[in-house]
C-alpha cells in the first residue's frame, strides 16, 4: 500500500513536496508540483530544489531498509548531483534505489523526471541512519 508523507517537516511544508513509501520495489519517491516558486531567473527548476528532491527520495529509500513506514531518519553523509537538463513547470519526482552499503552506511542513487519523462537529474550518495540518541 503505498503511503504519502506530508507535512512532516518544515521543509516540507515551505516547497510543498511529497514522500512516497510502500511502492512494491521498495524504492521511496519525492514528488513535486513545480510553479513559480521553484524557478530560477532562468525559468527552469532551481538546482537546490532539485538537490532537495533528490536528497529526500534518497533518505527516504535508505529508511525503508530498516522500516517500511519510510520515517526512520537517515542524513546524508556524501551527495554528488549531475544536472542533465532544465525542470520545467509540472510534476516532477526522484526515486531513489539502493545500490550498496552494510549496516551503517547505504550507497543509494537516484534520478529526478518531469511527468513528460525528462531526465532532469541524477545523484549518487552514501547515506547513514541517524542514531536514536540523536534524536532528542
């Protein structure tokens, strides 16, 4: 059953995007409605934003390996991002995929696609659950 994350964060909240977990191949995804905000002077998808949405759907992905509700927090430790062409208005989502690691640190990738099928960008990135004692 697939599981929208809302709200959860203040980030969240400020862009608008949304966390999915519960798709059957185990792959979390981070979606956004892209309009004006989230544009450059250039007119196209502002390369933070799409840095976020791959960060996220990547965190999110290392979170489903140890819990399938998605909300196990895991920060990033190393993100390289490769930027292959504009955003443009409309959907847009990364899907993260978990390509290696042990038990403390997962190696993940992800790609972000506008709804047309664009590749927009993709990212590598080694990702570490965040410890309980941490989270106070």
């Amino acid at each position: 059953m697939i599981t929208q994350i809302r709200d959860e964060t203040g980030t969240q909240r400020l862009v608008g995007y949304v966390v999915e977990v519960g798709h059957p191949d185990g792959c979390a995804r981070c979606w956004l409605d892209l309009d004006e905000r989230h544009l450059n002077r250039h007119n196209a998808l502002h390369g933070g934003i799409a840095t976020m949405l791959l960060d996220s759907a990547s965190g999110a992905t290392g979170s489903l390996t140890v819990d399938d509700t998605g909300l196990v927090p895991f920060m990033s430790v190393s993100l390289n991002v490769q930027f292959v062409a504009s955003g443009k208005p409309g959907r847009v989502t990364a899907v993260g995929k978990v390509t290696g690691g042990g038990r403390s640190l997962k190696f993940i990738n992800a790609e972000l696609h506008h709804e047309d099928g664009t590749l927009i960008a993709t990212c590598s990135g080694i990702f570490k659950r965040v410890p309980q004692e941490r989270l106070s």
